[in-house]
C-alpha cells in the first residue's frame, strides 16, 4: 500500500470504534464536545493560542485569505511547487498570484527567489504585495529564520500551509506554529488524516480567531447564526471526524512520527547511492508525508516506476507540472523568474510507499529491489 490506512485502522480501532458508538448514540453530529476537545489538543499540541477546525484544508486556506483581506488588485506570493490549493483562493478573489522557486536543499520556498518577486512587483508598480503562503512541502518545514524577516520587512501577511506537515517542527517549533495564520489538512492520507474531509487553522490573536469563527459559520455575530455580521462560509469539521482523529493524534504523538522516521532512515540507507535523498533542514524534523526520490533525469525515473510496477509496487509524482506551466496560470507574469529548481524536481521526482505500518521486512524487500 502507497499509505495503508487499513493497518492504522486495525491498530487503532478499539479507540476509534468506540468514539464512533459514541458519536452515533449521542446523534450530534454537528459541533459537540469531540470538535471542542480536538481543537483544544491541536492548539496544544502546536503550541498556538487558538485552533478552528473547518470542512477540509482548502476551505483552511480561504478562510486565510479572507482574514488577510486579499482582494483584487493585491499579489500573493507562493511557491512554484505546490498543490493549486495553496494559491487558488488568490484567483478566486481576484488577486493575482506570483510564483517563486523552491530551493534544492529543501524543495520548500526559496527566500531569495521571494524577495525578488517582491522587489519585482514593486517595481513594475501594478499590484500590491499582501501575502506569502509559505508551503511545508511533502512534510519539511519551510526556512521560516528568513522568511519570517522578509514578510516583515515588507508588510507582508504571512500563511503557513502545513497540510503535509502536521507533526514535523522546525527548529523546535512545530509546524502549524508560524505566521499569523497557519493552515492544515486532515484530508486521509494526510499525517493526521481524518475518514473524509477536514481541517483546521491556527493563530495567536484573539481577534483573529474570533474573526476566523464567524467565517467558518456564515459570518455569525455574538447572538449565533442568525445574527450575520459579514458575509463567511460553511465549513465546519463533524463531530464524527473529530471524534476519529482524537486517538489518531494521540498515535502520532505517542508513536506515530517515530516509525515514520525510523522508516525514513531505512529508505536513506538503502537508497543513498543511487538517488538524491529526501532532503532535511538542519535542527528540523520532517513529518515524512512522502519518501521522495529525486532521480538523476527523466530517464532514471522513468526506469524507476516503470521497474516497481513491474513488482506491484506504487509510485506517485508530487508534483508533476510547476504551478506556472499549469494552464490556469499560463498567462501570468513570471517577472523574468525561471525556476529552474521548481522545474528540475517536478521532471525527477517519484514518491514511494511510507507509512507508520508499513512491516521492516517488506520495507527491505522492496527497497533491495530497486535497481539504478
């Protein structure tokens, strides 16, 4: 299995049925006391003041965007490697996003290719620099030592989008703990992954939670929802959800991380001389969302799957095309930037199977198997 949710079922499942029984005997299925609860131990577990949940990592991400005030006219800055979720919401409340290149030590947002878009939309005098949505990509934390500076040396609103790296941390600070907003996902898959749909923001600001509240709830005001003060959204995590990813947390936190390193280290080991490894900022711990395997070229790659399918064996590309070759983007402003980094890992990259559950002696026998 590329992630095998059956196995942290069967592991898990005692907790997780119960909370199940629970949720269905009490029949609140909208808020209760297991969304309370797991916004409490997020917040916690994070070491952020406040934690809202919402319907997905998506909806996270807009409701960011609608705090930060990003309209048209306004740029948002992004890496060039990501998900479209990470800057969909910029096209969608007619900002305009700007892309920039990752760095080949960490495939996270370059600081320096930032600053000069920066530098390049201020010139140029037809947008306004507003936000950065600062990307923990396949699970590494971003450089945030630099570009926490940057933002503030701009004025700059800054997102931190953990959807893959809820669990890593970043020179002893956990990921979800930096910018004014930090957004994740608990889509399945995900390090803390949830039986559908889910996800959370965090802040430090009262004011910003409290805003971040109504949002999620129709614009909502002190008397409830029927007393609309701004336009918002629905996107509310179930009861149900919360009431699954309760004894998840507790595995991530107990053990979870652990074994995906320990699983980590035995992938490194075997592949060292034959691919670029994943890479790992100094002081900083990886969530390991994905093993990626950085292959010399096209070709190598393309050797690779095509020699693990051959054994039944998954692969997945993350990310196959940059943001900026995507055909809703096509036509934006690069401001001279090439992002040769962001290009490069998009044509070499293959992600292989990693997950807490994934048994030793299947891990070894798979990785002996692939050949150079």
């Amino acid at each position: 299995q590329f992630i095998d949710l059956k196995a942290q079922y069967h592991a898990l499942k005692a907790g997780i049925d119960a909370n199940i029984q629970a949720v269905v005997d009490s029949a609140v299925f909208i808020g209760g006391p297991y969304v309370k609860e797991l916004e409490e131990k997020l917040a916690s577990f994070t070491g952020r003041k406040h934690c809202i949940t919402c319907a997905n990592g998506t909806d996270a991400l807009q409701i960011a965007y609608m705090v930060a005030g990003v309209g048209a006219g306004d740029a948002v800055f992004c890496s060039d490697m990501t998900f479209i979720s990470s800057t969909e919401p910029a096209k969608m409340f007619g900002a305009v996003s700007v892309f920039c290149d990752i760095t080949p030590d960490t495939y996270c947002l370059s600081p320096e290719s930032l600053e000069r878009q920066i530098q390049a939309v201020l010139a140029e005098g037809k947008l306004t620099p507003k936000a950065v949505v600062a990307v923990d990509i396949l699970g590494n934390p971003c450089d945030y030592d630099v570009i926490v500076p940057i933002c503030e040396k701009y004025s700059l609103f800054l997102i931190e989008d953990a959807a893959q790296s809820f669990g890593a941390s970043y020179h002893g600070k956990k990921a979800c703990s930096f910018g004014q907003i930090a957004t994740t996902s608990f889509f399945p898959a995900k390090p803390l992954g949830c039986y559908g749909d889910g996800g959370a923001i965090f802040t430090d600001d009262d004011h910003t939670a409290d805003l971040i509240r109504s949002l999620c709830v129709h614009g909502k005001g002190p008397g409830g929802k029927y007393d609309n003060i701004r336009a918002g959204v629905n996107s509310r995590l179930d009861n149900l959800q919360a009431a699954i990813l309760l004894p998840k947390l507790e595995a991530l936190e107990e053990y979870e991380i652990r074994d995906r390193e320990a699983a980590a280290g035995r992938y490194s080991a075997a592949f060292q001389a034959k691919f670029v490894l994943p890479p790992v900022e100094q002081d900083s711990q990886h969530s390991w969302y994905q093993y990626t395997l950085l292959a010399a070229d096209t070709a190598q790659r393309a050797r690779l799957i095509a020699h693990l399918k051959e054994r039944g064996i998954p692969t997945n590309l993350y990310y196959p095309t940059p943001m900026h070759m995507l055909p809703v983007f096509r036509a934006l402003e690069t401001y001279g930037e090439t992002y040769p980094n962001a290009v490069e890992h998009c044509n070499r990259t293959s992600s292989i199977p990693m997950h807490t559950y994934m048994e030793e002696s299947v891990q070894e026998e798979n990785g002996s198997d692939v050949e150079e």
